[in-house]
C-alpha cells in the first residue's frame, strides 16, 4: 500500500505563506542550519553528548570517549567551536572543552529524547 506525499491539486494559502514568508529570519536560520550541520556528525554529537556528562573535558579524554585518535578529535572540536556549539581554556599545555551555552544540552537531550521514543506512524 503506497501513500501519496503530494498534493493531487495545486493550491495553497496565500495569506498563510505571506505571512510565514514575511517572518523568516534568514540570517537567524542560516546560523541554525550551521549549527545542526555540525552536530550532524556522529563524532560530534558523541562529543557533544560527552560535555552534557561532564561539565569539561580535555581532548584526550574526548578521543578515548569517542574511540578517535587526537588528532581526529581536535579536528571535530575545531568545527564544534567554530559553529559556537563548544568553548575551550588552555591549562599549561592541555585544552578543555565545554558546551558553550546550555542550548547545546537541551538539544542532545530533546534529540535523543526523540529518537529513542516509540514511533507510531499512521
């Protein structure tokens, strides 16, 4: 049995579109694009979820966590960092990592919240 995703005729809501067209934040939703796409990245989620465990960790513990050498790891943190999703502070010769805000928590815990929720389809 195959369902039809489309609509059988051309019609929409004008109204409804205008005013959803007129309130998009584009810069807004480009920087979440960004953001979603870094976290698209099954290492860097697991090392996103990793800093919701932790409020820090040093890279070295990250690659163990993740199974990476360090070098993979930091290549991660780099993207995690440019995109806001993470914050680091030197100590001497070693690197910490911590989620940036606590956005970055609440969409590790909602997406997995999700994903792990019995899926009834209709």
């Amino acid at each position: 049995m195959s369902h039809k995703v489309m609509c059988e005729i051309y019609c929409y809501d004008e109204k409804k579109v205008q005013h959803i067209r007129s309130s998009l934040n584009l810069q807004g939703l480009e920087r979440t694009a960004k953001l979603f796409k870094a976290l698209s990245g099954e290492n860097r989620t697991k090392i996103a979820y990793a800093l919701c465990q932790a409020d820090e960790l040093c890279v070295c513990d990250l690659a163990n966590i993740i199974e990476a050498s360090v070098a993979t790891t930091s290549h991660h943190l780099r993207i995690l960092h440019r995109e806001g999703v993470v914050k680091y502070r030197k100590e001497g010769k070693l690197a910490f990592y911590s989620l940036d805000d606590d956005h970055v928590r609440q969409l590790i815990v909602t997406g997995l919240h999700h994903a792990t929720e019995e899926r009834h389809h209709g």
